[in-house]
C-alpha cells in the first residue's frame, strides 16, 4: 500500500524506495516481459485455429516496442499471454523473471494489479464511473492511496483534465482512449501493454499520445509493449517485432516510418 504513495513530483519510479526498487535491482538485467517457444491454438480437428505457433520473444526493460503484422497474426493472443490474460497452449510466458504459470489465482491477480497496465484496443471502461472513477478504479481495488500529484500529472499530459466528471458515454471514442491510458499508467506499473492505443485517434491527438508513452519510457523508466498497424506510431518504438501466422518474422531496432513500411511489404504485411 505504501509504495503507492509517491512524491508529488511525477517523476522516476526506479527511484523509489521499497520493493519496487529491488525488484527493479534485482531484475535489471531480466527483460520486462518474454515468451518461450509460446503457441495457443483455439478450436479442434479441421477448425483449430493456431494463434501463436511456437513464438520466442524478448520485451526490453524499459524500452518500448512496437507488435506489427497482420490482422490475425497473433498480436493481441501475444499480449494476452504474455499479461496474463489468456493461458497459452504450450510454451512458456514470463513477466520479469516470474513465469506466470506458475502462480496461483492471487498471484495472478496481484500481478495484473501491481505489475502490469493494460490497455485495451475496446478501451473497457466502466460505463457508470466517470473518466476520473475509472482512472483511480486500479488504485481503489487495490485499496491504494491515490498519487495527486501523479494523477495530475497523467489527465494534463493526455489533455483529459476537463473531462474527469463525464461519463464514458459522454465522451468521443479518443478521449476514451486517453482515459483507458491514464487508468493503466495510474499504479505506475512496470509493464505496460497498448492494443492499438491510437487506433481511435485523429493524427494529432495519436502523435500527442505517442509523445506520451515514448515520454512515459524514455523519462520514467516504463516498459511499453504496444501493438499497431500504423508505421508512423511504430516509428516512435526502439524496436519493432514483425508477427505473421503466429510466428516471429522479423525485427527492426531504431526504427523509421520508411523502414517499418518497406518490411510490411517485405513480409507481405
Ligand atoms: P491479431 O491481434 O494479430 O489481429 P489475434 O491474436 O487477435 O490476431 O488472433 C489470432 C488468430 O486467432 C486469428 O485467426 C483469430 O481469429 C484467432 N482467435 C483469436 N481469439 C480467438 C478466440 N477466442 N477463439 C477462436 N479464435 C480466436
């Protein structure tokens, strides 16, 4: 509970003191997130279908990578692995260096509580909270003191400050978008995974957002794993892993609007 009540200064969490640090010392060298030789396949007989089909995949610590490749790829069955969302088939999904099979239910929660943001493509917000309920929803399930200082810090950088008193109804598809964001940078987690957090942006408002999240890294020490079909929002990663049918294709480090495009046709993408 205490590790939750921070500075007003939005600032570095690697500073902090408590477990989060150690866990941060003691991990730094273990990547943020990784599968081994992953495969989920739904269905049986003629109709199985193989969503990941032996996917073996590092996700730095605080770097920020960008999931590309076509629809029906893989993405998002990646993500919700590698979250603890959806239990793979067979291979092996860790979060830091704890394999999330191995934990129980409240481990599992725990770890999608404390650990992990997630940011849905359907944004899942709670229709009758207002933005500014379903912001701190994370820090009240957890029975957490609410950061002030943080959570200003969060509604001004996604420009949703005037908008906390609105319900998700009486807000356009992208403020939600911004909301679902700041409920899952609220508990400052290490990790943090975005389904296509641009998807139902205009071009400015997606390229502030994008500011954001490469801000939240570069600045913050945030791990961001982000899924996206567009190359100018996979330009702002410092790398890019290419899925097709399931399997890892390719990657890019440093990548460029140029680049990323010139292999999605590579690959057919
Ligand atoms: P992407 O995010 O790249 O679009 P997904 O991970 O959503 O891809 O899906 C990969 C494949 O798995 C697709 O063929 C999709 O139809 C299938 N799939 C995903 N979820 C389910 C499910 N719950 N039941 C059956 N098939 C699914």
């Amino acid at each position: 509970m205490s590790r939750l009540m921070r500075s007003s200064q939005p600032d570095l969490h690697r500073r902090e003191q408590g477990s989060t640090v150690s866990q941060l010392e003691r991990g730094s060298c273990t990547p943020a997130a990784r599968a081994v030789d992953l495969s989920m396949t739904y269905g049986k007989g003629d109709a199985v279908v193989r969503a990941l089909d032996g996917v073996s995949v590092e996700f730095k610590r605080g770097a920020f990578t960008a999931v590309m490749g076509p629809s029906g790829s893989g993405k998002s069955t990646l993500m919700h692995c590698l979250a603890g969302l959806d239990a793979p088939t067979a291979g092996r999904a860790f979060v830091g260096d704890q394999e999330i099979e191995r934990l129980d239910d409240a481990g599992l929660t725990a770890l999608r509580r404390d650990q992990i943001g997630f940011v849905f493509q359907s944004f899942n917000l709670v229709p009758t909270l207002t933005a500014g309920e379903n912001i701190t929803l994370p820090v009240d399930l957890a029975g957490a003191e609410i950061d002030r200082g943080w959570f200003d810090y969060l509604v001004e950088a996604l420009g949703i400050a005037d908008r906390l008193s609105h319900r998700p109804s009486e807000m356009s598809g992208g403020q939600q978008q911004r909301v679902a964001c700041a409920r899952a940078l609220i508990r400052r987690p290490e990790l943090i995974f975005a389904d296509e957090p641009t998807g139902n942006l205009d071009s400015s408002s997606s390229a502030e957002l994008l500011e954001f999240l490469r801000r939240s890294v570069s600045e913050h020490g945030q791990s961001i794993v982000m899924v996206t079909h567009d190359p100018r929002g996979a330009a702002y990663a410092d790398r890019v892993v290419f899925l097709a049918d399931g399997r890892v294709v390719g990657e890019l480090a440093s990548p460029t609007a140029d680049v990323v495009v010139a292999q999605m046709m590579k690959l057919g993408g």
